[in-house]
DNA sequence: GATCCTATACTCGGATAGGCTATGTCCGAGTCACCAGGG
DNA sequence: CCCTGGTGACTCGGACATAGCCTATCCGAGTATAGGATC
C-alpha cells in the first residue's frame, strides 16, 4: 500500500478540526513531510472529491462533507485507487489442459476467496469514519498540542 | 500484492492431487507460465516449509503437510511475506507539534484501524484451506480434465 | 469616506526525473536412477 | 542370477539483468487579497 495515504488520513484528520482551508504546505509542515508530494496526494483526494481547493491568498483545502460521511475507505481509495490487490488471470483458461471458455461459467475458486477477504477489508476500513478517527485523537492527545495545533494552522 | 501468489496457489492445489514429486518445470508448462520465475515462487514455498524438494531424476515438490492443514494464508505470506501492507511512520512524533515520545503511550488511531482491517483480511484467508480449494475444483471442473491432468503429471 | 483599479503574492495543477521493489532469466552444485560389467 | 561401480541426465538453489511503479520534485496558470489612487 502507498506510504501516501497514511498522510492523507492524517490531513482529513486536521482538515476536520480547522474551519477555515489550510494550504498544503502548512500541512506538509505540520506533519514534517515532502510539500511537494503531499501536493499530489491532496490533488487526488480533490480529484475523488473528498476535499475541495480554494485558488489564490488565503486559499487552502476544505472537507466537502461532513468528518462523518468521509470513510476510512474512501480516502485508501482516493489515493491508491480502487482496484483490487487480487487479480485473477484466469490460469484455468491457459496451458496443455485449458478448460474452454464455454465451460468457465463459475469464478475461479482463488478469485473467489481472494475477492472474499479484500470485501472483508474493505468492509472493515468502510466501518470507520474521519469523524470516529477525530474523536479517537482527541481523546488520546493532549488539549494542549491540539489548542497549539490550532494556533498553528492560523498563523 | 504478488502475481506469484495466484501460481502458488494452483501448484499447491496440483500438489495435493499428485501423489508424487512434481518437477517445477511440469508445473510451469501445466500452467503455461514462465519456468524460471515458478522456480523462484516454488523456492519461496520451500523456504516457509510448505513444500518438500526431492533432488535428481524423478524429483519434485510434495506438500509437507496434508491440503487440510495449510491455509490460504499460509502461501500468501510465504511468496508475499507477512510483514503488514501499512507500516505506521509516526507522524505524531514529527513536525513542531511532535508529541513527545513519553506521550505516546497509546498506538495511533489511524494505524489501528488499518491492522484492524489487516487482521480481517488475514482472518478470511486463513479461514479457507488448500483442501477446501482442491474440494471446489474438483466440484467445478469436468471428471475428463481431472483426470487428463493426472496423466499430465505422470508423463 | 467609498469605490474602483492595479499590482502582488499566494494558491493549486499537471508535467517531469530518480530509486526501489517486483518481475523475469540464467547457470552451477548436488542427487537419484539407470545400465553395464563382474562375481 | 545378484551385486557393484560408474555414468548420465535430471533436479533444485541461489546469483544476475530488466521493467514498472512509487517516491520525490519543479515550474507554470490562475485567483483572491491588499493597497493606493480617484471620485
């Protein structure tokens, strides 16, 4: 999985708690990474709608819904695409013994538990919200760092 | 993930079925897929202790254990590896707000919510067997296939 | 004092290099089976 | 007929190139703001 998204998460996270859009470099400062790659992460969130940009002096990215309707999932996805890490090649259908097409009505049994966990994690990434990510942070963070965190995203 | 592990699977699948050493070579032309990189994934089982290699004329691969007591999961992490897909940088000790490492005392929320889906993942996986795939196989495949395959393997 | 215009500085977005893991390939060391020769 | 030694071919195992993707970076297009001049 891409290293990308762990920083998305945590700026949907910060996004969440500032009311007003924050620009992406003071997110890459905040959390000590790359600007200019954290800029393409946040542009594939915009693509996937999940954040909305704001052009020119005190521009920056916002949320477009609320914390509670944004998924775990949607942002793993935002950023490392939708496509399942399982991809059958139908190995059936190839070498000396190939079952013809005709006769290949039922799925591939690997595909089908391969399909069957990746459900199985996606279910349990869509069970978690932005919002339950935010409560959890704010009950293990000091109120200190968050008021500072505060101050920091409007200086 | 691995292209290797859906290769894996069906040798293992294919193993259980043969009695006796199958040599990688067979197994790739059976797939019809490239001998030298099978060779490579076969090691791999070998290493996780999932397959015996027997040396010189008439070797091969045999399972180590009976189809029923190896999981899915277990030929995943043994071509793939078992170390997690997400790997948590700690974000929240970097950057200016960086919470001192006395503070963080607790797991970050986001990374655990991904083991949490890890976990799922790897619940489903080890959940199904080689036996039970072999099972499926045999439920969908044509008796004449079966046995033609038996006769692949013994040429 | 209010309004309009301009210049500025700041924002995002896409196009552009580098590094690393996964993919694919090859050849050598070791071993078992077979066969010929001898007892 | 049985045993033994040698030969041969076949097996796996690890070391070696290649490609595609993830990581990281840069500069240009566009815009809201701030300030100043004008009415």
């Amino acid at each position: 999985m891409s290293g990308g998204v762990e920083w998305g998460l945590h700026c949907c996270v910060v996004l969440s708690g500032a009311g007003e859009p924050v620009p992406a470099a003071k997110l890459a400062e905040l959390h000590d990474v790359s600007p200019s790659y954290l800029a393409k992460q946040l542009q594939l969130l915009s693509r996937a709608g999940l954040v909305r940009s704001t052009l020119g002096q005190s521009g920056g990215y916002v949320l477009t819904r609320p914390a509670s309707e944004i998924t775990v999932l949607d942002v793993v996805e935002a950023i490392d695409g939708a496509v399942p890490a399982f991809r059958c090649t139908e190995v059936r259908q190839r070498g000396p013994l190939a079952t013809p097409v005709e006769e290949c009505t039922t799925p591939c049994p690997i595909a089908r538990v391969m399909d069957s966990a990746d459900n199985a994690w996606r279910q349990s990434l869509r069970a978690v919200t932005v919002a339950d990510l935010v409560s959890e942070v704010g009950r293990t963070t000091p109120a200190e760092t968050l008021s500072l965190a505060r101050a920091f995203l409007r200086s």
